[in-house]
C-alpha cells in the first residue's frame, strides 16, 4: 500500500506524538509498505542541518512542507503539497486540525485520523479560535476513518459530533526489546536503584512542582528530572525553597534519549508521572514497563487508563502532594515496586510496536477498499 502519515510535528523535534509516527512509519516499511511522512518544517530549536541529517537517515521518505503561519488563515492552501506527493491508498493524518482537515480537503486517498489528545481537548489554544472547532468537526464527519488511542481520545471524538465515521481503538505503541534487552549507556553521576525518575516535558500541566513537593516529605530516595521546557529554571527554585532536603536530592538532566534514557528507566526505583489536567497516551507508561519499571501517576485521564492501581504501580489525586509522598513511601517497602515493575512488564507485550503496526495496517486495508 502507498500510505501518507501526516503529522504537524516530527523528529527530530523530540516528543511522544514525533515517536509515535516513526516508530510507526518504520514498522510499515518493515511490512512492506511505501511510505512518506509530510510533516512543516519545526519552529525554532532545532537546527535546519539536524533536520535534514534526520531527513537523509530514515527508511522511509520524508518531506517537509514550510511550518505553519497560522493555524486560522491560509491553512487549507497547505494542501498543495499533498497533491505534488499523488494519491495515496490512505492519507493517515496525526492530528484532526490542521492535518486532517488538510487532507481531507485535498482529496489525494482515503483519509484516516488519530488524535493524540491535545488538539480536540476542551479549551485547547488552537481549537477556541473563531471558525477551528467548525473545521474539525467537518474534518472528523468527512473522514473515512478514526482511530482513537485510548477513552480520552474518543470521548473528545463524541462530543464534537455524533455523526461519525467508523471508530477503532488503537492504542500507541513501544519498543520493548530496545528497553528491555537493548543498549543501555550509564548516566554521569546518577547510581542505580534509589531514585524515582520523572520523564517528560518541563510544562506546568506535567505537574513535576506538585512530585518536588512530594520529596520534601519523603527520606530515603532521590529525584532524576529528565526533559526540558520553560518551567525548569521556576522548578530548580523550588526544588531549593521548599525544604526538607529537596534540594540536594533533585537533579535536573536536561533531555536524554537513547541508551542513556534507556539505562535511566532500567535502574530507576520507579517512574513518577504527577500529570494535572489530562494525558492523550503516556507513552512514558508503556517505557517503564518494558524496561520493568512500575508507575506512580496522578488519577486523570489516560493514565488511570495504563496504569493498574496497586498492581502495575499506584494511582493517587492529582495536586495532592502528600498522597503522592505516601505512595512513593509505599513503593519503598520490601519489594514493592519490583513487583509492580514485573507486572508491568507482564502486560506491555500487547503494545509492541509490530501488533500494533498490524492493527494499523488491517484498518488501512479495510477503509482503502470501500468504494468513495
């Protein structure tokens, strides 16, 4: 099958929404598939050699087409691209605006649409603007198909419209070889075995302010913050004002990737994910679980989809630093959380990239062969 990912973001842009369509990609050219990932060129900190050394390295052809200028005007002109690339058997878009609305509009395959939450949340920065939330709900009513990653998702789906295409549930997935078995590259500085690792964007609704709280309550165990954003420099103040020895046990690593993030999720005690508000698919869920790690995670929305409470790890009230605090506690008790860690790893192997690459692949070839 010819089959175009569309994407409003892409490696080397590091985030959960850029893997999930590589892994993705390279999962179909390994199946036998003609592939092209179109993707805007990233805004501003990364470099245009990084993305072309990007571009040059992958098995499947990328092409860019120049970034967005507003996701209000001027945005269905973007579709020019599409049609220099031809028709495709599916146009499978990574966001329902502005990619899918594009591609459906364009007219160039059969069109496919998975949300990774953000763009269709209530509220969301993109969606309130005059005329946005009209253009995704044409777009979802108008597509051949949707695929929902998980009850998050497809709630979104249905309250924007009831008249819907056919909806399947696809769940994103992970490399558990790599994580499990693969390279792993030791951290400066960090020791293995006593401390909790937080991965993700530095961004206020992650919550990691409300998990530096947590150890001032805590002895016995250290912090490892691994990723950027524009909250770190607030998040260092605070991991020095709020006492209890925080300080000296909260270490700041900036992004990782690879074997050394690999080695991080290996040796840590557990993963902590003190989200606020709402996660589309915590893909830092299923890598702890490769890598036999459990969890301790707010209960909102798709986290309390992964992780299983008391079981795969520990689900405690988001903003409650305290609750947070016991259930790192707990997780230190005899062996706890080697026990989560082993039951997390028993149930990642239905996310594996490869079944869920079939998955995809057999909703392709369904919607590529009902007629117009």
């Amino acid at each position: 099958m010819r089959i175009c990912l569309y994407t409003a973001t892409a490696f080397p842009k590091v985030g959960g929404q850029e893997g999930v369509v590589d892994a993705l990609a390279r999962e179909l050219v390994v199946r036998g598939h003609e592939v092209t990932v179109l993707a805007p060129w990233p805004r501003g900190g990364v470099s245009g050699g990084a993305v072309r050394g990007w571009d040059a390295g992958v098995p499947y052809r990328m092409v860019r087409h120049p970034r967005f200028v507003s996701t209000r005007w001027f945005v269905g002109w973007y579709g020019v691209f599409l049609k220099r690339l031809g028709g495709f058997d599916v146009m499978h878009a990574h966001d329902v605006y502005p990619t899918g609305w594009i591609a459906m509009r364009a007219g160039v395959g059969k069109v496919v649409m998975t949300s990774h939450g953000g763009d269709l949340n209530e509220g969301n920065v993109r969606i309130v603007k005059p005329g946005v939330e009209a253009r995704c709900v044409a777009a979802l009513e108008g597509a051949a198909g949707l695929i929902s990653i998980g009850r998050f998702t497809e709630a979104n789906f249905r309250r924007l419209s009831q008249r819907l295409p056919e909806v399947v549930t696809i769940p994103n997935g992970v490399n558990v070889q790599a994580l499990s078995a693969g390279e792993a590259r030791r951290v400066e500085g960090v020791g293995p075995g006593r401390f909790l690792l937080c991965l993700g964007r530095l961004h206020k609704r992650k919550g990691v302010d409300v998990l530096i709280r947590a150890m001032a309550l805590v002895d016995g165990v250290d912090l490892v913050v691994v990723g950027e954003g524009d909250e770190r420099a607030a998040l260092e103040r605070l991991a020095g004002e709020v006492g209890g020895g925080a300080a000296g046990r909260v270490r700041f690593l900036g992004q990782r990737g690879g074997a050394e993030k690999t080695w991080l999720l290996r040796n840590a005690h557990a993963v902590v994910m003190p989200s606020r508000g709402w996660e589309g698919f915590p893909l830092v869920v299923l890598e702890a679980g490769a890598a036999s790690r459990g969890v301790i995670a707010s209960r909102v929305a798709g986290l309390e989809d992964l992780v299983e409470d008391g079981v795969t790890g520990r689900l405690v009230a988001a903003e409650d630093a305290e609750a947070l605090a016991g259930a790192i506690r707990e997780s230190l008790v005899g062996d706890v959380a080697a026990r989560w860690g082993r039951a997390a790893f028993e149930r990642v192997p239905r996310y594996a990239w490869g079944k869920i690459a079939e998955e995809h692949e057999a909703f392709y070839r369904r919607v590529a062969g009902r007629a117009r």
